[in-house]
C-alpha cells in the first residue's frame, strides 16, 4: 500500500487522523476476515493509486474494521470492503463492495 495511506491500529488513531486532515477523508474499510481479506488485497493497489493521484486534495485512510469498530459504527459500515468519503466528520458518500480505479475515480469526482 502506498505511503499515502494512513493505517491507523486503533479507534483514536483514526480520531487523529481525521482531525488533522485538509480536506475530505476517503475510508477505506476493509475485513481481516479471510473472504473479506482476499477482496480487500485485491483493491489495496487501486488505493494507493487513488491516494498518489489526488495527494493534496484527499486523505486516504484503510480502517481495519475489527481493529477499529468505532468509525464502522459511526458511518454505518456493514461489508468489507466499503469506502466513505468523510467532509468535516459526517459520511457525504460510501460505496459497498470491490471497485477499480475507474469506479472508484468517478465515486470521487461524483462527490468530491
């Protein structure tokens, strides 16, 4: 995964990292749960892609759901992998489920 990928280990690490954003957040949620964990590998790339692209414009974030329940919670995240753009702490759009660069592109362009 790409540097600009911030992995936060617990819930007021992502608390922090929130916080100390410019701007949107992207969360990109992700299950260590093995039928969520072959998914979620499979999209790590396109992540770290999307996060070199928009750097400056966008923080990106890869939650561990069961490390870090309380942003699921908060967002209303059932399934991994999911992704949720964040402005200023509240959800503003979220996607369920795998997505390439381009879906995910255009999920950021729509809402951004």
């Amino acid at each position: 995964m790409a540097r600009r990928v911030h992995q936060p280990l617990e819930n007021r690490e992502f608390d922090f990292i929130l916080a100390m954003a410019d701007g949107p957040v992207l969360g990109y949620f992700c299950g260590s749960w093995p039928k969520a964990l072959t998914v979620c590998r499979e999209m790590d790339s396109v992540v770290g892609e999307i996060a070199e692209e928009y750097a400056g414009r966008l923080t990106v974030v890869k939650v561990d759901m069961t490390r870090c329940p309380a942003p699921v919670q908060r967002y209303g995240v059932t399934a991994a992998p999911s992704v949720v753009l964040i402005k200023d702490g509240e959800a503003a759009a979220a996607e369920t489920g795998a997505m390439d660069r381009p879906a995910l592109r255009d999920f950021l362009e729509r809402n951004l």
